[in-house]
C-alpha cells in the first residue's frame, strides 16, 4: 500500500511538534509527513490520540515547539468529527426530549439553513443540490438539526465540509451511525472525492478502508507509526480477568410478565409518519435486536418506550404490565430501564468526572441526589476496573476522548441492573478490543430475567444472547 516517497511533493508536514491548549500540553514531539496525492487511514485503540491528530493537523492546538509546513492553503482544511458534530447545536440550550416536541424545535436553525451559511460567498445551489442527493440528505433539508438522526447529522457535517471546497479533508470515525448501504455511498463518496484530486485523511477501523486509500498509519500513545501492510495491525483481544462485578440491582423482584407492549403505535409529524401500526411484544427477560436502516423509526420507537416521546401518550403501550397514561411520570419510567444512545452522548456538557457521570446511573438523571452508599462505589469502580480505566475515575469527563466517554456512558446503563436495558448503537467509537469486552461482560450480565433491547448497524456488534429480531423499514415491521 505504501509508495516511494522520496521523489514526492511534501504537502503537509510536522516535526517534533509540540502542541497546547490553554496552556496544557496536548501531545508532545509529533512527526507527520504527508505528500502531494497521498490518500490516508489512520487505525488505534480508544484513547490512543487519533482525533488529536487530526486535530493538530487542522490547525487547532498552539503550536509551542517544533514546525508545522502547510504547502497548500490552510484555510483549506475540512475537519468532520464528533466534536465537530457536538457543535451543529449548542446542546446546552435544549432538552434531550425537545426534538419530539414539534412545538418547542420552532425557530431552530434547519439543515438547509445551516449549509447555506457554510457558503461564505455566492450560494453555490447546484453544488448543494449534487452534494445532498450524494449524501441521500435532500429530504431532511427542511428539517430543524435537532430533529435529524444521528446518521443524518453525520451526513450533514460531510455535505457541510464538502461545501467549503477543501484541498484536505479530515474525516473522523465518517461511518459511525451509518448503516450499510449507506456506508457504500460513503465509500463510493470518498473514492470519487479523491479522483477528484482532493486529499483525505480519515480514522477509520481496518474494516472500512476506501479502496482509493493509499497509506495506513497506526497511532498508539499520542505518536504516529506508518504501516506497510494492515497486517501490521494487531487484533487485540480482551485480556481482563473474570471479574465479580456486585452490580446494583435497583429492581430486583420485580413482578411483571410484559415488558413492552405496543398495539397498532402510529407516530407523525405532520404529513410524515415515522411509525406505522406498530404490534410489537417483549416477554420479560427476552433480548431483542431492534435492526433497520438510517430513518426506519428506531430512535423513534426507542423514545417511546423510554418516556422520551409525547405520542406515546396517544398510543396503546403497555410498559411492565401497565398501560401508558395512568399517572406514572417520567421518572417512573426511566428508574425501571438502563439506557445508552449516541444522542444522549451530545446533550452530555457536565464538567463531572468520569465516575460522577457513571454513578447518575443510579439516579436516571444527570445529577447525583445524595451521597453514594459503599457498595454503589464499590460497583461502579469494579466497572472501572473490568475496562481497565480506573485511571479515569477522577478525571473530567469532557476531557476524556470520545471513545472513553462513550464506554463511560455505557457503564452508567449498566451499574444500577435495571429491568430492562436499551442500548441504542453503544459501541460506537469504540475497537474491537472494547466491542469484545463489552460482549462478553453482557453475556455475564445479563441473566434470563434481564429484559435487553439493542440497536445496531453491525451484525458482529449483537450479543449472542439475542434471540428475537425487530426489522424496521420505512416506519414499518418488515418480515425478514
């Protein structure tokens, strides 16, 4: 995969770089050398320091020691990342549930709005137009951001960086979220980007490589080793011990036969509708994988069950034996289930450390209500240890890296042993590492009156436990 260099025109260059933000390092003595028409993946574990490299590439760190070369022009860099993403909205401003209140989104900024402001000059409409029917993105265009998918927000990011016309492309984790046949559309997309002449470097997994792609680079402990051949990269496997992990059990004892019960659910907004005479029963301790691709209802059908969406007060649902709409409030609801999203990840600004945010699992908010017992410490530490991140207890959570905050939220679900866990994409951002560990901790987990219902893009992502499989498509029950 890797050319001779040494004829080749430098395009952008580090040496010994050392780079800070508010006055703390970031990363020390960075070498990265990157010549005209190359095309990169960079691979490496969670917290290895992929995103910063891109980071530092697109200029985002002070620069303290050493040279950074640009022999194009720097305002031509298009970074797409999570953090990125976080940005679309000012999250802090809203409520996880607002998207599902049509009323309240009124006035929020629509993905149209939002690529128009991305043309700083003449408003390139056929541009727009080429670009939206690329990413498969011209029908949500009218939509507020809030009320996008997070697949479809992903693609917006794209269409919005695509817009700036960039001579370098950075493209963080760009298939997360994103199902299969649209993770081909994004594969074709940046194969065509590259014949276009246009530079990428994207962090990725050894999966998804773009077949245009001509080096690999490994990041491991904030450095950069280039690679010759994939075959380099290691297939790392869990290596934690077995671990008794004294998990709270919140709802231990609990009697009750259906865990969930829809009976013809229909969801719309306006015109549209999400959901279309949905039956759907889940028996208590059954798993269910819940499939189907970007905007087939999923999200939507999630809220309902989690007390999220209005409409469910419209509809014949029966949560734990009992119809919705008889007093419960919200956090009746909630305190029975374990929940993980990439959206709730978004509207998660608290500067709380890692296991303050693990520990408001036993609260369902985001608070913590009163002093933890010691065996709640001592539980949530022995997550913390079964993931090797003891280290990360006191640090600030927004200071983690993506990926470790990700399985921070994922311990959270999982600290209090809830009656029903919903874990709606949870490994994002995470390697395959990670991915195995957290399957083989929900096989220990999870017991046959554990109630599961999991959302995912990847098959080799859904735990062997999972026996009963939901098929949405267009809003509808498909039959596979």
């Amino acid at each position: 995969m890797k050319e001779n260099t040494a004829s080749k025109q430098v395009f952008l260059s580090l040496q010994n770089a050392t780079f800070t933000k508010s006055n703390q390092l970031v990363i020390r003595n960075l070498n990265f050398h990157i010549h005209k028409g190359e095309q990169w993946a960079i691979l490496g574990k969670i917290g290895a320091g992929k995103t910063t490299l891109l980071e530092c590439l697109a200029g985002k760190y002070f620069l303290q020691e050493g040279g950074v070369n640009y022999f194009f022009d720097k305002e031509a860099i298009a970074l797409v990342s999570f953090q990125e993403q976080s940005k679309l909205l000012d999250y802090s401003a809203f409520y996880y549930q607002q998207r599902y209140y049509a009323s309240q989104t009124e006035g929020i900024i629509t993905a149209q709005e939002l690529l128009y402001q991305s043309l700083f000059q003449r408003i390139d409409k056929p541009q727009l137009d080429s670009i939206a029917d690329l990413l498969q993105l011209r029908e949500v265009l009218p939509l507020e951001v809030i009320k996008l998918s997070n697949g479809q927000k992903r693609k917006l990011l794209i269409a919005k960086a695509l817009l700036k016309k960039p001579q370098l492309l950075l493209l963080d984790n760009p298939y997360i979220g994103l199902d299969i046949s649209t993770r081909q559309v994004m594969n074709e997309l940046i194969n065509s980007l590259i014949d276009s002449g246009l530079q990428i470097v994207l962090v990725t997994n050894k999966e998804d490589i773009p077949q245009k792609i001509t080096h690999i680079a490994e990041v491991s402990n904030f450095q950069v080793r280039v690679l010759s051949s994939l075959d380099l990269i290691k297939n790392y496997t869990p290596n934690s011990p077995p671990i008794a992990i004294p998990f709270i059990e919140t709802n231990k004892g609990l009697d009750f036969e259906t865990t969930v019960q829809f009976s013809k659910v229909n969801v719309s907004y306006g015109a549209k509708q999400i959901l279309k005479n949905i039956d759907w029963t889940v028996k208590k301790g059954e798993k269910w994988a819940v499939l189907g691709n970007n905007g087939s209802g999923k999200s939507t059908l999630l809220s309902l069950i989690y007390a999220d969406h209005p409409q469910s007060y419209a509809n014949d649902i029966v949560l734990f034996d009992y119809p919705r709409g008889k007093g419960e409030t919200i956090w009746d609801i909630k305190k029975m289930i374990g929940f993980v999203s990439p959206e709730l990840h978004f509207y998660l600004q608290n500067t709380m450390t890692a296991f303050e945010i693990a520990a408001t699992g036993l609260f369902d908010g985001f608070t913590l209500s009163r002093e933890l017992t010691e065996n709640e410490k001592h539980a949530i530490l022995a997550l913390f240890a079964y993931y090797r991140f003891t280290h990360l207890a006191q640090r600030n959570f927004l200071h983690l890296s993506t990926g470790e905050q990700r399985l921070i939220l994922l311990i959270r679900a999982l600290v209090k042993k809830p009656a029903l866990l919903i874990m709606d994409e949870p490994f994002q951002n995470l390697d395959v590492e990670y991915i195995n560990l957290s399957l083989n901790l929900l096989d220990t987990y999870l017991t046959s009156t554990d109630t599961l219902i999991y959302v995912t893009h990847y098959q080799e992502e859904i735990p062997k436990c999972i026996d009963n499989f939901l098929y949405l498509k267009d809003g509808e029950i498909a039959i596979k």
